[in-house]
C-alpha cells in the first residue's frame, strides 16, 4: 500500500508539473499571435499606402498566422560570432563545386545553349556563369524551397530585428500578386527567396525577365526567364563584359603580403572584403611574381584584388571586379568562389 501511495503521490506531482508548465506557456503563445495579429493591422495600412490594391490585402491578411519556425532561423544566423575564425574553403568547395553539380551543370549548359547565347549577346554575362548561379541557388532548379513567403516574411518583419527590410518585401511579395503571380507560387527560403534564382520579391519586380516572349516572367517554371532574370541582375549589378571573375595563382614563397595589404573598409560586408588585398593592376601582380595556374592572367591593364582562402602556401586568387558583382548576389567569398570555380568547370 505504501509503495502504491508513494507511486501514485509521485505521478501526481509529474501530471500537475506538466499542467503548470502547458499553462505558463500558452500565455505566452497567445500573447504573441495576439501581438502578431495586431501588428498586421498597421502592415495592412502600410501595404495599401505603398499602391497594394485592396483586392489582394483582402485576400491575403486573413490567412496569415505567425510563424515562429522561421524567426527562430533568422536568430540563428551568424552575427555574434564576427571574431571567430574563418574555416577553410577546401571544405566548402569539395561540397559545392562536386562531381554531380558540375555534371548537371553541363548538362543544363548543353540544353539552354541557343538561349544563353542569346542572353550573353545582350548582357555580356557569360553563359556558364549563368547556369553556376542557377545551380548554386537550387540545384538547377530541383529544390527551390516550401516556406509560405508572405507568412514567413510577415511573421519576420513582426520580430522586428530587421523589420524595415522585410516589411519591404512583405509588401513586394504582395505586389507580385497584383501582377498576376499565383499565392502557390510564392513558396521559396524561409527568408523569403523564391523561384529558381532565389530572387527576393523587390528583386523580382525590378530585375525578372521575360525570356521566351509570353508576357510573363515566371523564374520558377521557366528556364528562359529563369537565367534571362539572373544575366539582368548581374547587368545591374554592373558586370563587365570580356572580363573573368577571376584566375586561380600562386603565390612566392617569402611574398610579403605587408605591402598589399587593403586600407580601406568597405561599408558593405566588410568581413568578406577585409579578407581581400589592396587592388594592383595585372601587370603590378605579375612584377610582384604572382603567376597563373592553368589560365592564362586577364590584361595587364585589369585590376585585380588577392585572395588565400585557404591561406599561405595554397591556392591564391586574383579577383576582378565582376567578383565583387558575383558577391552582391551572396556576399560570401566562399560562395563567390564556388560560383566562379563552378561555371569555369562547366564551360570545360
């Protein structure tokens, strides 16, 4: 008898723990989707004063509900951590420059080849170039994510720790259906890129393309639009025709990187350029002995920054100024690099 009372003193205070615990967070739950809903009142009044037609306000408001999955994925995201150390890209790079993607890639290339010859005549953006971003982006297109964008960047600019910019996007995303953009197809990242080149909402009304001539720019069923979308951004972006990216060198022994090195700080993703040499001209870095590896060196005349991100004694690289464009679509030279090695080994 003791022991049963004992048991049963035991499962009682484990069923009131839980019963306590259930209730000391539904306030909390309920505080926030009423905190979430009543914020959505003042982003409706804002939607509709940035020229959201009242159609699709009223469409698109009812079904919004908070969504705590993708804030906490947003405060996850690197930030706190600016001192700690950068990892080596040979890692990276054997992860997304491999065998299966460079083999898609050619693929791909092969398949669009009479309409990127076509995009690269009007953009000067080479074609391989491309098709590495569609494959870096989505795996040419196999995975372009499910996340709802209006809710996921609804309930983003709601947790307000970057609320002016995905407010902004909020609202693009609602304009996108007042184009005549379906609600299924926005679904995309839980930070509210969409289609096959992950293109933001604000980016997707300034810079889609329609490129097979039916009126529409549609980047996520379209290969056309798709990669006529990414040649105009990367025009945009102020891309350079007949320049490389970039050219894989080697570094002397003994080089004394003191005199090289970078002075100033950019205002944009200062931690990616920090990494980068000051910029000497071709013909400077040849005088210095930095020598190519495999390709040949653009002209002397080009200028160009250096790079070892796998530092001293490892491949190097001298960066033109169309990196820094690869960097505005995803300022990470990891990502940069991988874009780079990826196109010039699908051209191959």
């Amino acid at each position: 008898m003791g022991g049963t009372s004992t048991a049963t003193a035991r499962l009682r205070r484990i069923v009131i723990g839980l019963v306590a615990a259930l209730a000391g967070s539904s306030p909390a739950l309920a505080q926030d989707d009423a905190g979430f809903q009543a914020y959505l009142v003042a982003l409706r009044q804002q939607a509709l004063a940035d020229g959201v037609s009242t159609r699709t306000a009223d469409a698109v408001f009812p079904t919004l509900t908070l969504n705590q999955r993708v804030i906490d994925l947003d405060r996850q995201q690197p930030g706190a951590t600016s001192s700690s150390a950068v990892p080596a890209f040979a890692p990276y790079r054997a992860q997304h420059v491999d065998a299966a993607r460079i083999a898609r890639g050619r693929q791909t290339y092969l398949a669009q080849r009479s309409r990127l010859q076509r995009i690269e005549q009007t953009t000067g953006v080479p074609e391989s170039i491309m098709v590495a971003i569609w494959g870096h982006e989505t795996n040419y297109g196999s995975y372009t994510g499910n996340f709802d964008l209006l809710r996921s960047l609804a309930s983003l600019a709601y947790e307000g720790r970057r609320r002016s910019l995905f407010a902004g996007e909020f609202i693009a995303g609602l304009k996108m259906l007042d184009r005549g953009v379906t609600r299924d197809q926005l679904k995309g990242s839980w930070a509210g890129a969409t289609g096959n080149p992950q293109f933001l909402p604000s980016i997707y009304l300034r810079l889609a393309r329609d490129g097979d001539g039916d009126g529409r720019a549609d980047i996520w069923n379209s290969p056309a639009d798709t990669l006529a979308s990414i040649g105009n951004y990367f025009v945009d972006a102020g891309w350079r025709a007949g320049q490389p990216w970039g050219v894989a060198v080697s570094v002397p022994a003994g080089f004394d990187r003191s005199q090289i090195r970078n002075r100033l700080v950019s205002p944009r993703c200062p931690r990616v350029f920090e990494r980068h040499s000051g910029w000497r001209t071709i013909a400077e870095w040849r005088a210095l002995g930095i020598a190519p590896q495999g390709r040949s060196l653009p002209a002397d005349s080009v200028m160009a920054t250096l790079l070892e991100p796998d530092g001293q004694g490892a491949t190097a690289y001298l960066l033109t100024s169309n990196y820094r464009v690869i960097l505005d679509y995803n300022c990470s030279n990891f990502y940069a690099l991988s874009v780079g090695l990826l196109a010039d080994a699908v051209e191959r």
